[in-house]
C-alpha cells in the first residue's frame, strides 16, 4: 500500500471520528438543556403552588377571624352546603325566638317555640326585613375580611404567615405532585437578602443553581418576602438522563484507539518493507562485487600464461581468499538479522573476564585502525570485571562498535578510538567504546538501535551495511541484562556506553 494512501485513509477516518464525536456532545449538549429546562418549569410551577397554598391559608385565618367575632353577636348560623343556610334568631324585644331555613331562593321560617305560632304572621314581614339585613351584613362582613387582608396581613410575622414547617410539607407535596422527588433546601429572606429563616443546609455561592419566588405578591414592595429553593443533587438528577451515552463514548474511544493503533502499525509495517527493500539492495550489491571478483579471479586462473608465473597466481588466490571472507562476514550479518528474530537466541553463556577481552579486541584490531592513519587505547580501571556472558557473541558486540566508529570516522583529522571499563557501585562494570568520528544528530540517536535503520551520512556513498550492527548490539546486551545508549555530538564524536552485571 502506498504512503499516500495510507494518508487519505488516514484523514477520512479522522474526519469521521470528529464528525461521530461533534454529534454525541451536541446531542448530549441538548439533552442536559432539555432536561434543564424541565427541571426549571418543574420547580417554578411548585414554588408558585406553595405561595398559592399559603395565600390561600392567610384568607381562611382573616376569615375564621372575622367569622368568630361575628359569632358572637345576637344570632348564630350554620351552613350545610354551598347555597343553604339556617340562622337563630333572637326577636328585638327579646320575647321570641325563631329559626330561619332555606337557600337564597326558599326561605322558610319557624318559630322555636310553639306557643308563639299565631305570632309568625305580625312579625313575617319583620323577619323578612331583619334577615335582609342580615344579609348585607354578611355582605359587608366579606368586604371587611377583604380589606384586612389587604390592609393587615403584610403587618404579621412571617413566621406565622409562613410557618418553615408548613413551607417544608408544601415544597415537599407541590414537588412530588410534579413527578421530583428530588432533596432540596431552602430560605426564607426579605427584599433585602437577608435571611428571616432557612434550613441548616441551606447555602449558596456563584456556581449555585437558586430558584425563588415572591411568597405573598400582594404586599407592599417593601414588605416582600421570597422563597429560595435549590437542590444539592441536581447535578445528579441532570446528568442521569445522559448515563446511557457512557457506553457510546467508550466504544468510541476504544474504536479511536484501534485506529490509532492500525495507523501506527501500518506505517510502520511501510517503513519495514522500505527497510527491506533497502537491505535487499544492500546485500546484492555486497555480494555483487565480491562474487565478480571472485568470478574474474577463475577466469585468469584458466589462463596459461598465468598459470606459469607463481606471483600472479599467489596474488590471484590472495584476492579469492579476501573476497571468500568478505562473502562469509555479510553472510554473518544475515544470520545475526535471523538471531535478532528469533524470540529466545541460544547463547552459550560463561564467566568472562572484560579486561582480558578487551585487550585481545584492541590487539587484534589495533593494526586495522593504524591502517586509516588512527590510533586505539584502553583504560581498564575494572577492578571486578567477571561476567556471565558468551564469549563469541560478546566479541562481536566490540568489534561492531569499533567498525561503526572506523565507517563513521572524519577524513580531516585522525580518527582516534578509545576503550575504557570502570565498576559502578558493587554489582556492575560500566565498558565505554568513544570516538571522535562524525556524530550522530539527536534525532537519530533513539533510532539507531532499530533494525535496518542507518544514519544518514549526507554525500558520503562510501558507506555500505544492512544496519543490522547497531540492532544486534541491543539486542545482545539486553539478554546479557544489561544496558547500552549513546552520548553523540554532531561532528564531534560517538560515545557507547555498555553496562552489565558483575558476577560475585
């Protein structure tokens, strides 16, 4: 699959995870405002039916008042329905007593005593006259309780007009009626804010939700009073309706991820295939050269005249032996690739002394240096320097970093390798391999224990490889239990640090 494409799927796949996420929260967004704004309608049409409840309580007081002073003049009544009414009735005189029943159609009257009856007839029409009046009185009577509810009631406590009881088990009933069942606190306060009463859990703040309401509309600007209500689990109750889109947000994210992660695959299975196609590149122009060398070598060799001199044919076999082991060490290079993947290597492990190999690999290798003009030296200040490693691959971990220096080194100044082993604390010996060759940029320096990565050296071509070296070094030091990383300046030098464990 082409880079590009991987791009495009890339892209559309992100749009449309920002489009699915932009319309979960709008859609959350406007389930929270519609839940909102129920709760709000709710609690305001209670509040309103608590402040009715309560005006309507103030009215029957004034009207139980007035009804008991009036109770208490010369005639008494009762009234068992909406349009009926029976009275007792006292003559002026005091001589006679009469019961007067009916509705504000009928009216019938009967005397209590019924020695008086011839006298209905003389007085009928005083009676009638009497209860007329009576009936204005009434009349009047509701006007007055009127007028005192307009003119006294601002004037009582409003801890007798609204008992915080009474307004308690009023919240509490108008709340249920409208389906919230919900805690809620509450305070009764003046036009001024100042708190008359209020529940112990009552408190507010600027990111508090209060909901208020006048309790008596009719009185005087300056003798209101307000209801303030708010609810400490709204927050709850509001986002309950939307738990559901929980498991729709999970599923979204667990779906990002694995996109995230096929991405991440992808192009890193890219990066592998042009790895690979580089290394396949690399390997047949290293095995190219060596095997036309060795192809021109037997050729000459089938001629005659070579054949008779003994120098040319010294020097000929000279090049087949030299091409012969330059073929068996990029062969090695390809069996390290196998080593670096297979998950468990089979590692000859033993006790080995660093300093003594060290110095056998800088004796070894001290000619080759020599060669480019450089020079190698070594300073093995280990006192403890036995551990559990395998010789051979150990070796090769050396000779790696020292031909990764010889490649990389500066063709305007000598190169200059050197080897170092100190212990560290009581348990670990510190190897260090530095190099005053090219360098290697920040960037690549986590990189380039990577198989098949290879620093870029600008124009130089000179420099061939699998970039295998470094990924098999890694890998080796890492089931020795030890550590290596890199302290790299560009155009001033490389240094490797190795660190493994001391056997005791």
């Amino acid at each position: 699959m082409k880079k590009s494409t991987i791009w495009i799927l890339t892209i559309v796949m992100a749009f449309s995870f920002i489009g699915l996420l932009y319309v979960q929260i709008m859609y959350m967004e406007n389930i929270v405002k519609m839940r909102n704004e129920q709760f709000s309608e709710i609690v305001k049409r209670s509040l309103y039916g608590v402040s009715t409840s309560l005006e309507q309580d103030e009215t029957k007081h004034f009207l139980e008042e007035d009804f008991n002073e009036a109770d208490n003049g010369f005639y008494n009544h009762s009234s068992s329905g909406k349009n009926e009414f029976e009275y007792s009735i006292t003559s002026p005189d005091g001589t006679s007593d009469y019961k007067i029943q009916g509705n504000w159609e009928t009216i019938k009257v009967e005397p209590k005593n019924e020695t008086n009856l011839e006298d209905i007839n003389d007085r009928y029409k005083s009676m009638q006259e009497t209860l007329k009046g009576q009936y204005l009185y009434q009349k009047g009577l509701l006007n007055e309780v009127i007028l005192n509810i307009l003119s006294k009631s601002s004037n009582r406590p409003i801890s007798e007009r609204a008992d915080s009881a009474v307004v308690n088990e009023y919240l509490k009933d108008e709340l249920s009626n409208n389906g919230l069942n919900l805690d809620f606190e509450f305070a009764v306060v003046d036009r001024s804010g100042n708190d008359i009463y209020k529940t112990s859990g009552f408190y507010t703040d600027e990111t508090t939700a209060v909901y208020s309401q006048v309790l008596f509309p009719n009185d005087p600007v300056n003798k209101m009073t307000y209801l303030k209500v708010f609810f400490p689990k709204k927050s709850d109750y509001i986002f309950s309706s939307i738990r559901f889109m929980i498991p729709s947000f999970a599923f979204t994210f667990i779906l990002l991820v694995v996109f995230l992660f096929t991405i991440i695959i992808a192009f890193r299975q890219k990066k592998l295939s042009e790895m690979k196609n580089d290394f396949i590149n690399n390997m047949t122009h290293e095995f190219k050269t060596p095997i036309s060398t060795i192809s021109l070598a037997a050729q000459m060799l089938n001629d005659d005249s070579v054949r008779k001199s003994p120098t040319m044919l010294q020097h000929i076999s000279g090049v087949i032996n030299d091409e012969t082991k330059r073929l068996r060490f990029q062969v090695e290079k390809v069996l390290q690739m196998s080593l670096l993947d297979r998950q468990n290597a089979t590692l000859k492990l033993q006790e080995l002394d660093v300093n003594a190999t060290i110095a056998n690999v800088e004796h070894t290798y001290k000619l080759k240096v020599e060669k480019f003009g450089g020079k190698i030296s070594t300073a093995l200040d280990a006192e403890d320097s036995i551990v559990n490693v395998d010789e051979m691959h150990f070796t090769n971990v050396i000779f790696n970093l020292l031909d990764n220096a010889l490649k990389y080194r500066r063709e305007d100044i000598p190169l200059e390798l050197s080897i170092s082993t100190r212990n560290i604390g009581e348990d670990k010996v510190e190897i260090i391999i530095a190099d005053n060759g090219i360098g290697i940029k920040k960037e690549d320096q986590k990189k380039i224990f990577e198989k098949f990565f290879r620093v870029s050296t600008g124009n130089r071509h000179d420099v061939k490889g699998f970039g295998l070296g470094l990924a098999y070094v890694h890998k080796l030091i890492t089931q020795f239990k030890g550590s290596i990383h890199v302290e790299s300046e560009l155009n001033t030098g490389s240094k490797f640090i190795i660190i493994l464990p001391l056997i005791k």
